[in-house]
C-alpha cells in the first residue's frame, strides 16, 4: 500500500489546489521562514498490531474511527485498555492486544429526523470522586447531540475484559454549545475534547465547537443521583484572521460558512496550558488560567492566499507562497498527545494530516521541534494515513513495556469493497511500540517513570 492515499478526499474536507468569559486575542506578525523540510530525516517505522477494521456504511454500522485513549489499569497490567471514537457508531474498548471487549452504541435519535449521537474524541480523568468513591472517567465529546458524555472504567470489569465501561452521564446534561434543537441537527456543536484535573481538584474539559473557533471550558460535576454533568466557565476564541508584513491580513480559506475550526487538543496540566491545533493554521499553546494563547508553530500553508471555488467545490490557490508557513505541518494539523516523563519534561506530539506523518516536539516552553516520522505499512499491519487522533504514553501497557502510541488510520487496508463494488470507507486503530518511535528520533524512553494517578 502507497504512503500517499490514492482514493477521493473524503466529502467536506477542502484541498488547497495549484455564559462565559471570552477571550478574544490577536496574533503578531509573523517572519518568513526557511523551506520546506525534506524527508531527510523522516524516520519510518511499524505498528506492532491493529485493531478491527470499522466500515462507515449501513452494513458496518457507520462506524468511523476517529480518536483513542490509554487507560493504565491501577494495579493489573493485564487489565490496562484503549477507549476508541467511532463516530456514529459509538464507543469501542479494547484490550491491550488489540481485541475489542466492549462496544457502546451512540445515541439514537430522539425524535424523527433528529441528529443521532456522533462521537468525536475522547480522553480520561483518574480519581473523580462520584457517590462516595473515586472513580475513573472516559469523557467523549458527542458531536452529533453536542453533549459531554462520561463513562465510569470499573478496573475489575477491565481485568475480566467483562463490560469496564459504564454510561454516568446525567441524562439532563445541557447542550455545550447549541442553543436549539435546530442548532443541533445544523451540527452546530461540540467537536475536539481534551480533559484534565485542575489544581482546584476539579476535573475539567476543553471543547471546541466545530467550524469555529472557540474552544469552551466546563466543568464536570457529580450530581446526587451518581451521576455526571457539567457547566461552561469559560470561552477562548482563536482568530480566524491573521496580520501578515506589509500590512496585508490572511484567512485560511474554508467551505462557505465555516471558519478554521480547532480539533485535536490535548491539557499539559503540569505546565498548565492546553495545546489546540486549528487544523488550517497550527498548533496554540493556551495558558489554562487564561491569558493569551501563543501560535507555537504553522502549517505550511500559513499565508498562502486562496479562495473557494464553488464550480469545483474547493479552495483553490490564487497566488504565491509569501513563505510565512511552518516548516514541519502539513494541513490539517490533527491529533495531539504529550509523552510524560517524571520531571515534567517530555515530547508534544502532533499529526499532520496533511502527509501522513507526526511531528514531535519538546514538552517545555519553547516548543523546539525535535524530528518527524511515519507509521508506514509493515509485514503484518498496514501503516496510518491522514491520521485524526492519537494518544501516546511512557507507562507500560500489557506488553508494551516501554510505552505506547496508539494512532488512528483513516485509509485501513486491504481495501474492502460493498455489493455495488464500491471501496468502503475502512478505518481503524494502530498501536505502535514507543521505543520504536524514540530510538530513531533521539527521544527518550522511560517506562515506569511517570503514572497517570500522580500527575
């Protein structure tokens, strides 16, 4: 299988071609910076193993793989699991193999012609107190009702791979961000999701809202009845326009309507700020306490002036490269995760979808660009193109005893095709061995070094 898909762009995504407090914030100009990287020193490497494939059509449920999370079992390795999205079809939890042992359906719809439940990202809060225990939590975005769903993880179901995840969500937990049911079924509604633990003790989680460029705050909240909701605190919205030298200002170009939504995002609350990659600019670094968010690196189409075209129902470029883009991300700028160490150092890493690659980065203020690499089709399992979400850890899990990278794979292979001889969209999870991302990189590799339970 080629590195570079060969099948259509999937339909919404434009090409580039030839309440609260709200922050509202403005970016300085930006310098031009040196070409492109080559593939120099793009390192490739293989997944160890893969789960199921999931097809985005009736007969497969519409399931679509999108975003996965690393649970670390308190006491049992052989109990640890990876929560993945799979959009319409719900939720799936896998052992530490690869095995689906659980799968929870997304919501149906509640009234004729209403939007069913649609789930985006998810990630993970350890040690949330709810009716008396602590307990920990998946948080799913659900894009399709714009609800912040939660999911109890029971160690001994995990241990038994019998059922660990249970729905805790307050069945009267308000919308995120619509207003109305129209707002709803419009999808006017909750899309990336990153969680934490803040220094209050409270658990919270960032959402962005899809073809914009806010990025919500709530908090999560145990109710008497043992169950979950939540309230907004806080708005952050990105710019969608951007100062260029000379005094010109430039739009990332999107679908008539849509500004240049956020996604992929993930908390560092040890240094205490929230990574947001707004797919068509770049990757932010926004301070959990609020003040301004910096732009810690662009795609390579930052400045690049381009319109839509509604004759081809794409963007299209209408002028030179003025060379203020970034060196290493290719639109869209996707899934974000950080790999802890000990000592609060570590590696950002990014996907950038836009050539199937993932960049990393120092962990620390600046942000340093540390080397790039592929998840390239293996022996036995293929590799990972336009990747959405991923998730990385430096704690052992089952057998990866040096860590894990879990990466989605929007173009699974072998191709499958339906009765009309049409190829299926096929996606699913990869899970990749971290010493095999760090030993060509220079990174380090620390199992054992850091529990999720302690951060």
């Amino acid at each position: 299988m080629s590195f570079a898909p060969t099948r259509p762009v999937p339909a919404g995504r434009s090409r580039l071609t030839a309440a609260a407090v709200t922050v509202v914030l403005a970016t300085a100009v930006l310098p031009a910076v040196p070409a492109a990287a080559d593939d120099d020193d793009l390192a490739q490497l293989h997944a160890r193993l893969e789960t199921p494939a999931y097809f985005d059509d009736k007969a497969g449920g519409k399931a679509n793989a999108d975003d996965p999370a690393i649970w670390n079992h308190p006491s049992d390795h052989r109990g640890d699991l990876v929560v993945g999205t799979l959009k319409q079809g719900g939720l799936a939890v896998y052992d530490a193999a690869g095995h689906e042992i659980q799968h929870l359906a997304a919501p149906a719809p509640p009234r004729p012609g209403d939007e069913p439940g649609r789930f985006n990202n998810v990630d993970l809060v350890y040690g949330f107190r709810l009716g008396g225990r602590k307990v920990d939590l998946a948080v799913v975005s659900d894009r399709g009702r714009d609800i912040v769903r939660t999911y109890a993880i029971d160690p001994g179901g995990a241990l038994r791979h019998q059922a660990p995840l249970t729905d805790v969500t307050d069945a009267a937990a308000p919308t995120v961000f619509a207003a109305s049911p129209d707002e709803v079924n419009d999808q006017k509604t909750s899309y990336g999701l990153a969680s934490w633990t803040g220094e209050d003790g409270a658990a919270y989680a960032a959402v962005s809202r899809r073809h914009t460029t806010r990025v919500g705050v709530v908090r999560l909240e145990a109710t008497t009845a043992g169950k979950i909701t939540y309230r907004r605190v806080r708005d952050v919205d990105l710019p969608a326009s951007f100062p260029l030298p000379g005094g010109k200002t430039w739009s990332p170009c999107e679908d008539p309507g849509r500004g240049p939504q956020v996604e992929g995002m993930v908390a560092d609350q040890e240094h205490g700020v929230l990574y947001a990659a707004q797919e068509d600019v770049g990757i932010w670094r926004i301070p959990l306490k609020g003040g301004a968010p910096r732009l810690v690196d662009r795609v390579k189409d930052y400045g690049v002036p381009a319109a839509y075209n509604p004759e081809t129902d794409r963007c299209e470029v209408t002028g030179p490269d003025p060379g203020y883009g970034g060196r290493h991300l290719t639109a869209d700028a996707e899934g974000l995760t950080i790999y802890h160490k000990d000592d609060g150092e570590g590696y950002l890493l990014a996907s950038s979808q836009g050539d199937n690659t993932f960049v990393a980065y120092d962990r620390e203020d600046s942000n340093d660009y540390l080397g790039r690499f592929r998840v390239a089709p293996g022996g036995t399992v293929d590799g990972s193109e336009e990747c959405d979400g991923a998730m990385v850890t430096s704690a052992r899990v089952g057998d990866f005893r040096d860590g894990l990278l879990v990466v989605q794979d929007g173009y699974n292979a072998p191709d499958s095709v339906d009765e009309n001889g049409e190829v299926r969209t096929n996606t699913n999870f990869k899970f990749v061995d971290w010493k095999l991302v760090a030993e060509p990189l220079d990174l380090d590799v620390t199992p054992g070094g850091w529990d999720p339970r302690d951060d």
